[in-house]
C-alpha cells in the first residue's frame, strides 16, 4: 500500500507540473482559473441557477455573488429571477460573455494540442484512455458531473421512447401498452413539430443522455408538458427541476398563459418537483386501478 502511495503521490507531482504549466498562460487574460471555470460551466448551458453553480463548483455563495457582479457589470451576464421561485436566481452568459470565454478557451485549447504534438497517433490514444480510466476508477458518484440541456439530435426521440419504456417497466410494471402511448406520443411531435409553438430539451452527463422533457401545444393559450424523465444515475442533481425550468421560459416566452400536464399518483418524485415548481393540482381520476392527476400553472 505504501509503494502505491508514493506511486500516486509522485504522478500528482507530476500532473500538476504539466498543468501548471498550461495555467500559468492565464496571467496573461483578465481572469482567475475560478472565474474561467464559472465562464466555462455558465457556456455549457443556456441558462442555470445561481445556486446549483455554486454546488457544481463548491464555491462560497459570498465569492461567487461578487464575481457574478463583476462579470455583470462587465456585461459578460445577466441575472434574473427565476420564473418558477422568485427566491432563486438564474444566471445566464451574454454575447459578450460567449465571446470572452471563447478567447480563453482557444488559448486554452492551443497549449494542449501544442502538448499533443510531440506524441504519436497511439500514444495519443493511450494517454486518453488512461485518463478515461482513471477517472472512473476514482470517481465516487456522479452527483458532482457537469451536465448540458440540449435541444434533441438524431436519434434522441427513439431514445425517449425506450427509455421510458424500460424505467416505467422496471419501477412500476407498466408494460407494453404504455410504451406504445410514448411512441405514439413521440410520432405525433416529430410529425406535428410546430418550432414556434413547442420544444424539447435532452439533458446529458458526459455524452450520455440522462434526461428529457417536451412542451407541446394544448391549445393556444395553454402549453402542456410532457414526457419528463431522468435517470436513476442522475436524480437528486436537480436535472428534472431545470427541465421543467426550460419548458416554463420557453411557454411564457412564446405567449402561452398557462401550462398543464398529466401524471400519476405513485410518481411521488415528480410530483414534488411540479409542485415546488408551481403548479397545482386540479383534477384526478381513477382509470384500471391507477389514480390519473392533471396539474395546472398560470404564467
């Protein structure tokens, strides 16, 4: 063990030459690592809350506000209430912010193929799987992941599909019959997709899907919510509140005035989530033994 020790002791002597070497090229920008590591995370996605930047980093919430201000000021974000809970904040890059950390990271992006060029096509491709491996073995969960929410891509829709079809299979014994009503639900927005109108939004964790949601048109003053899944792997990371979150910006933003969806009673996860998000619920039926609700929002 303690040969082991000393092994991994002198690579991270190691590695942190070679990194620091790369970093030290920073002094020569108007930001700290930390503040390239927020523009970083704030480029991945469209828009996040302040407080989850925080988690994701593991920033003090005081330090964070104050470089948030900063950046505000230099007009590289905006900062707005999010519409679900006035309590929290959603942060969100400018143009100017974009093209800022875009000037960082083809720095960034220049000292590593400058590391690269010395190496073979294989050597190159061992030292990438040695680093796929060692972050495996050595990360503990995924809680901490960043994660990106995306429109959909070839192949996503069938990926709603099947993966509803195997969860609800798994976690409550819903068979055949309603992995049909997804396919078909899933047919009639690639066939009925109205850009002005509606929109869909994949989340994913190191490439991997790991989330959905759609917002499709009810009628024309009520947007209805559909399809919000998130893996196993990746729940309690606040994936399936940020979904939710991009289908209400997106319905007040195209004019809808209220936004409903359907769920069931034994869905207790996502109904907390839609409650804390704001909606209320209306209605409920019992059909073949399962207590069917419908839940309502006012935009």
């Amino acid at each position: 063990m303690e040969n082991l020790v000393a092994r991994i002791r002198a690579f991270n002597h190691f590695y942190n030459e070679v990194i620091g070497a790369l970093h030290r090229d920073m002094v020569n920008t108007p930001y700290s690592l930390t503040e390239v590591r927020v523009l970083c995370e704030l480029n991945l996605r469209d828009r996040m809350e302040t407080g989850e930047l925080r988690r994701l980093l593991e920033l003090d919430s005081g330090y964070l506000s104050r470089m948030l201000g900063r950046f505000e000021t230099d007009g590289l974000v905006i900062r707005e209430r999010s519409p679900a809970d006035a309590r929290r904040q959603i942060v969100a890059l400018t143009e100017a912010g974009r093209i800022a950390f875009t000037n960082v990271d083809e720095r960034s992006a220049a000292q590593v193929r400058d590391l690269l060029e010395g190496l073979t096509e294989e050597e190159r491709e061992r030292l990438a799987a040695s680093m796929a491996t060692v972050r495996e073995i050595l990360s503990r969960n995924r809680s901490a992941a960043p994660y990106v929410i995306r429109p959909p891509r070839t192949g996503d829709l069938g990926w709603v599909v099947q993966r509803h079809g195997v969860l609800y299979s798994q976690e409550y014994g819903w068979g055949l019959c309603f992995e049909a009503r997804v396919a078909r639900l899933v047919a009639d927005y690639a066939e009925k997709y109205d850009p002005r109108r509606e929109a869909s939004w994949i989340a994913e964790i190191d490439g991997d899907r790991v989330g959905c949601v759609f917002c499709v048109r009810r009628d024309d003053e009520t947007a209805q919510l559909r399809l919000l899944l998130v893996e196993p792997s990746a729940r309690g990371m606040g994936i399936g509140r940020r979904l939710i979150e991009e289908c209400l910006r997106f319905a007040g933003k195209t004019g809808y005035r209220r936004i409903m969806l359907y769920t069931r009673d034994v869905l207790t996860d996502a109904r907390r989530i839609y409650r804390t998000a704001g909606f209320e619920r209306v209605e409920e039926h019992t059909m073949g033994g399962v207590v069917e609700e419908t839940w309502i929002m006012d935009l």
